[in-house]
C-alpha cells in the first residue's frame, strides 16, 4: 500500500504546488461545485497510476487540482463504490493518497434516500454519524501501523467544529440544513419498503452507497471529516415512489447552489484561520 501510495504521489507531484489543504469528493450530480474553483490542473483517473475509474455516468471521474475561495483543494469529481466491483481498498486508495498530499480536513458529499418523514427532496443533511452496513470493511486484513492504528475509534467518525462551522455557515446564508445519521449499504438496487422501515428503526436518517469507507479510512489516519448528503428520493412508507436516476439528478440539481455555497463559504472561513 504504502508503495503504491509513493507512486500515486510521485505522479501527482507536479501538479501539487501549493499543497492543497482541503479534499473534496463530489457525489451523484453535485459536480456544480467545479464552477465554483479555479482550476490549474484536471487529470482523468485513468492516467492515474493505481486508481480505480468511475463506471457510473453522472461521475465524471477528474482529480481536480486549484482553489476554493482561495484555498489550495484537491477535488474528486465523481467517486468509486463497492457495487462497481471495486475493493474497498481501491476505493478508499484516494483518501490516503490525499492525506499524503498534505490535506488538514476531508469534505465528502453524496446523494442519498431520505428516511425521517420531517425530510424534504433536496434538503441538505449534515451527517453527524453513521451505520455501516456495507458487506466488506476497508481496515480488513493486515493492518499498516504507519498509516493508522489496527483498532480506530469512530467515537467522533465526523468533526464536531467542522459541523458547528457548517451550522454557522448556513444560519449566516440563509440555508435550511437538517443533521442526522446515514446508513451505507452495497446497492445498486434501491431498497424495498421493508428495508426502508428496517433501515428507520436500527436508527438512520438517510441511506446511500458511500460516504462511510472514506469517511473510515480518513479517520484511520485521524483525517477530520465532514460530510453532506443531499436527499434525493424519499423511503418514507407513505411517500416512496418509483424513481429514476434522472430522478436523483434532478433533485441533486435543485440542491447543488446551496451545496457549493454551503462548502465555498466554509472553505473560505477555514482559510482565514
């Protein structure tokens, strides 16, 4: 691992002055934040050495190197997920070759079903914890202590200041912001109704195909992570509907603006510090 991370970095390397300071995962349909950087380089993960490549087509699978509100980032625009066939390794490889790059705080940010019924389509959800219920675990197998501990407590799994600041933030836009848990489970199929019912009870308040193998690598390596979702169909018993991906795009597409307010505003407030 560490090998292939040393690869990746060598690569990467002329591309990364100044080190960026700020990592960011664009999920499904919210790459509208790439309008809002200033853009130096864009590589397409298939020239990459030892990454993976996005199959799915609403990721259009760039590294992002530039700023944010004149911030140095480092910006995924799509991702990998376990249903693609990817380890979970391949999939989490990003957020170690980010952390080596020099990256102080990991945002990630995915589409999701919403399952508390005082959610709304399009609502922005800041995730405060989560339940992985994915069937295979990013730590699993031999562990490198120089890259994190065998044993990693998930205790604080999100930052509690980078989700004050996100209150802050959105309280000073004018931003309607929910908070709760989100559940991680392998796709590609949407849930039925009893898994939406079962998935409320065991205590979720969104549920997704991401999000939490990032999130536990980044804190494998005591990365601070926030992360968003955006609510993009309902599993509510009363309000589930048919939905197509369109669906989700559309509904992604009504959130985006505030999303990249919501992140840009933030990224400017972290910069001053």
């Amino acid at each position: 691992m560490l090998q292939k991370i040393q690869q990746t970095i060598d690569f990467l390397k002329p591309f990364t002055s100044p080190a960026p300071k700020i990592g960011i995962i664009l999920g499904t349909g919210l790459g509208g934040l790439v309008e809002e950087l200033e853009i130096v380089h864009s590589l397409s993960y298939g020239d990459i050495p030892n990454f993976a490549v996005s199959t799915v087509e609403s990721h259009k699978g760039r590294l992002l190197f530039g700023t944010l509100s004149g911030v140095p980032v480092v910006v995924m625009q799509g991702r990998f997920h376990y249903y693609e066939g990817y380890s979970m390794q391949q999939i989490t490889f990003p957020i170690r070759v980010m952390k080596y790059m020099g990256i102080e705080s990991l945002f990630i940010s995915n589409a999701s079903g919403g399952l508390n019924p005082d959610f709304s389509v399009s609502d922005l959800m800041l995730i405060d914890d989560h339940i992985n219920l994915l069937p295979e675990h990013p730590l699993r197998g031999k562990n490198n202590d120089e890259l994190g501990p065998r044993f990693p407590d998930m205790s604080d799994a999100y930052d509690k200041d980078l989700l004050e600041l996100a209150h802050a933030v959105a309280k000073d836009l004018g931003i309607k912001v929910q908070q709760g848990s989100y559940a991680a489970v392998s796709g590609p199929t949407l849930e039925t109704k009893a898994e939406y019912r079962y998935l409320r009870i065991i205590g979720a308040d969104t549920v997704g195909m991401s999000t939490v193998p990032e999130n536990i690598v980044a804190r494998h390596m005591h990365l601070p992570v926030f992360a968003v979702s955006v609510i993009t169909d309902l599993g509510v018993p009363e309000l589930i509907k048919k939905i197509t991906l369109q669906d989700v795009l559309n509904a992604a597409a009504i959130a985006e603006p505030n999303l990249a307010k919501l992140i840009k505003e933030m990224v400017r407030r972290i910069g001053m510090k």
